[in-house]
C-alpha cells in the first residue's frame, strides 16, 4: 500500500495551523489575564519545593524594582523589538571559542520563557522562545512584557514574582521595595536559589552598588519610561 504523503502533509500542515493558532491565542489572553502560574512553578512545586506566587499590578511594584532589572538585565529593553543581536552575537563567539557558556536573553525572551515554555537549553525550546518572543513583542506593550517578567521571575527556592520575593526576603510589599533593595534583588536573578539578597554576600552587595549606579543612569536617560 503507497504512504499517503498528501493526507500526511495536509495533516501536517493542519496541526501546524492549529499549534500557531493556539500560541496567538495564548499570548492573546496573557495580555490582560494574570498569568496564574508557569510551567517552572509547576515542575518545582510538584519537586517539593512549594510555591510562593501572589500577582499584583505594575502599579504595586516600586519603580526601583523596574529600573533595577532594566539596568542589570537589559538596558536596551525599551528600544529593541525583542532580541539583542549584538549580545546574541557575543554570546555565541565565546560559547565557540570555549569561554564560559553565557546568554544573550532579552527580558523579552526571558519573559517568554517563563510564562509559556519549560526550562530546557535544547534548540527546540530556543525556537519555541523566539517564537512566543515576537508574539508578546507584537502583541503586549513593553510595560506589560515587564509586568508579566516582574510578576513571574523566580527569585528563591519557590518563591516567585516581585510581591512574594519582597515579602520573603524583606517583609514587606513590593511596592515598598527601596532602591538598595531593589538592586539586590536584581543582582541574584541569575542564581536565585543560591544568592540571597538578604543577608547579601560579599558578591551580591558589591554587585548592587554597581546596579544602584546603573539605575541613576537608567532614569536619567529614560531608558524605563516604556514601564509607566
């Protein structure tokens, strides 16, 4: 009996249809919905290692907070359309010539990966990102892309979003958050379950003086008034 190619490629092409369909949609109501939990909080909860979420608005979160992780993440954030190519780049020539494996993730990036996909450094998951970057980049304001980012980061063992992270490491909510504050909580993105922000170690305090002065110029030039 032939393979019937044409009814394997149309089916192909259906569910393709259908997968971009979905992702739209998705991206779509994340836009306005809070999203309720991402697929790293479920993996670690269902690892034992709870869940720690409360979603609050852009309004409620201190604006040093905003400024920290732009100057420590992603100073261009505002002005690129999801990716940073020169980064991109730099990442990829020292992954070739053997340096330490780095990143060249965009807050954009990072955002669509915490709230669609699974932690994975495969090329499938990479695609995926991208994907779901240019959707959120079409789709959300910038000030939205950094709420979602704001509300969904892991920053402890369990502990995710601004106001779970504020009320963990400084008991109070993170609209209160200082400026100190909120440089250290940006230093320890990259490690959050090894770093603390609170007590900081040698690392992390000196690193956050470095944030600090990154935020005066963040505000200075405006490089955060896409977060307003």
């Amino acid at each position: 009996m032939r393979f019937p190619v044409r009814r394997l490629l149309r089916l192909l092409m259906a569910l393709a249809v259908a997968l971009v369909a979905f992702s739209v949609g998705w991206a779509a109501l994340y836009r306005v919905v809070p999203v309720p939990a991402t697929p790293l909080m479920l993996i670690r909860a269902a690892g034992g290692s709870g869940l720690a979420h409360d979603w609050v608005p852009m309004s409620q979160i201190s604006p040093h907070l905003a400024r920290a992780v732009i100057a420590s993440e992603d100073t261009l954030f505002c002005g690129h359309g999801g990716f940073d190519w020169a980064a991109i780049e730099g990442a990829f020539e020292d992954n070739e010539e053997g340096r330490r494996l780095r990143g060249g993730s965009t807050i954009s990036q990072q955002t669509a990966k915490n709230a669609f996909l699974w932690p994975d450094r495969s090329w499938t998951r990479k695609g995926a990102e991208a994907w779901f970057t240019l959707l959120i980049e079409t789709l959300w304001p910038k000030s939205r892309i950094l709420e979602v980012y704001l509300n969904s980061v892991e920053w402890d063992d369990g502990v995710y979003g601004a106001e779970a992270a504020a009320r963990h490491h400084f008991k109070k909510p993170a609209s209160a958050l200082t400026r100190r504050e909120a440089a250290l909580l940006a230093v320890v993105l990259p490690n959050p379950r090894n770093w603390s922000p609170n007590p900081p170690g040698a690392y992390v305090a000196r690193r956050a003086g470095v944030i600090e002065r990154r935020m005066a110029v963040v505000e200075r030039d405006g490089l955060a008034d896409c977060a307003r």
